[in-house]
C-alpha cells in the first residue's frame, strides 16, 4: 500500500511557542490531506480537509488561526499549532488519498504526538 | 456530532471466546471502513466495504456491511492477546460543501483480551 510519512513523530514545546508537524505523501500525488487529533482513549476527530492549491476546510469547533493548515504540493501538507498551549497537547494524525470520491483509498500517517509544557 | 455509534465503548473477553463489534449510521454508507490502532501509533487497515450485504474476511477477522448499507459488524473469531487494541470504524461522508468526502471514524471499541 501507499506510504504517508509523518514528522516529528514526538514533539515537546514550551506554552507560546510554535509548532509545525509535516505530512508527506511518499508514492503518491494527494489531490487531498485530512488532519485529525487524538486525545487518550478516544476517537480520531476530524480537523480540517485540504486540496492541494487551495485553502482549508475546517470542521466545526476548529480555529483556523490557531492550526494552520497548508497543502502547498501534492505530496506535502504542513499543520501549525500556534501559540501552543497544554490543551493543545495530543496525537495529531495525517492522512492522505489520491481523488476526492470514496473509491480512493485515505493512507494515514503513523501520527505526531505533541506535548506542550 | 457523531455521525457513526460505534458499540460496545470497551470489550474485555477471554481469550478464545468470539466477539462482535457493530458500527451504524442512520444515512447510507458509500464506504466503511474499519481499522485497528494502538494509541499513540498509527492506524492499521483492516477491511473496505462498498457493496450492500458485502462481507470480507482476513484471518480470523470478518467483516459485513447490511444491505441498507447503513450498518457494518466486526467478528473475531477465537480472540486472541494480539487482537487487543482500539478499533474504529470509519465512513466517508459528504463535507459541507459538498464536494468532498472525508472521512469520519466512530467513537471507537477498546479491546482487552485477557490470557
């Protein structure tokens, strides 16, 4: 199968600072990157959907000045936690297809997880 | 809001026993997915299903769609420890805008097999 890489895979920031998690696709053009967020013991939460070339959607609840998402190739779409607090701190997982339409398989990212002092 | 109820929440079996695993929406499906993660790693594929009354097997692990396509089970037949972990089921659904689909996981099922 398609190989989606993530990096950092383990990140320790101090509260106020700035972090940048990258997502790549190795094999494979992504037309689309979805971020999601994992707290302990719970679901994958969706984040925001991006095409490449174009701005990200959010889903409900997500600010977009505080994660910015850039999509600015088709193998690579960049998440920035800014101004990061502790509540920020969880498992952030990328994923990747090839199309839009559900007959693409989405490849995820072995994930990021981020802890902010 | 959680378009998919996953259930049970938790499991704990004893090794050998069999389990299932449901996964229902109340709109049609057009893929669901299911995979296996251990927390704080990533996602394993384990099976797609498109087709209403589709069902696929690997190993010891069988998965069905119903025809409505509205609701998946997961089986596992004869636990065992290495079956441990989180699974969820995921289905791709319509974005806001309507051009995109994304997918959306249930709230997951911890699995704990006991030796």
């Amino acid at each position: 199968g398609a190989v989606v890489s993530q990096h950092p895979s383990r990140v320790i920031c101090k509260s106020g600072t700035s972090v940048k998690i990258e997502c790549r696709s190795l094999d494979f053009q992504a037309t689309t990157m979805f971020w999601y967020r994992q707290f302990p013991k719970q679901s994958l939460m969706l984040m925001a959907t991006s095409n490449e070339g174009s701005k990200a959607t959010y889903e409900q609840g997500v600010e977009k000045d505080k994660f910015l998402i850039n999509h600015a190739s088709l193998t690579l779409s960049t998440l920035t936690v800014t101004s990061a607090h502790p509540e920020d701190s969880s498992f952030y997982i990328c994923s990747a297809k090839e199309g839009l339409a559900p007959v693409y398989e989405q490849f995820f990212g072995p994930g990021t997880r981020l802890t902010v002092l | 809001s959680q378009e998919l109820e996953q259930s049970p929440q938790s499991l704990i079996v004893q090794e050998g026993k069999n389990l299932t695993i449901n996964c229902t929406s109340s709109k049609t499906l057009y893929g669901l997915y299911w995979y296996k993660q251990k927390y704080g790693e990533g996602l394993i594929f384990l099976m797609m299903l498109q087709k209403g009354g589709e069902e696929k097997s690997h190993e010891k692990i069988t998965a069905k769609l119903d025809e409505k396509k509205q609701q998946s089970s997961l089986h596992i037949t004869a636990s065992q420890p290495s079956h441990a972990g989180i699974y969820l089921c995921g289905a791709d659904i319509m974005g806001r805008e309507g051009s995109n689909y994304k997918l959306t996981f249930g709230k997951g099922t911890l699995l704990t097999v006991n030796p």
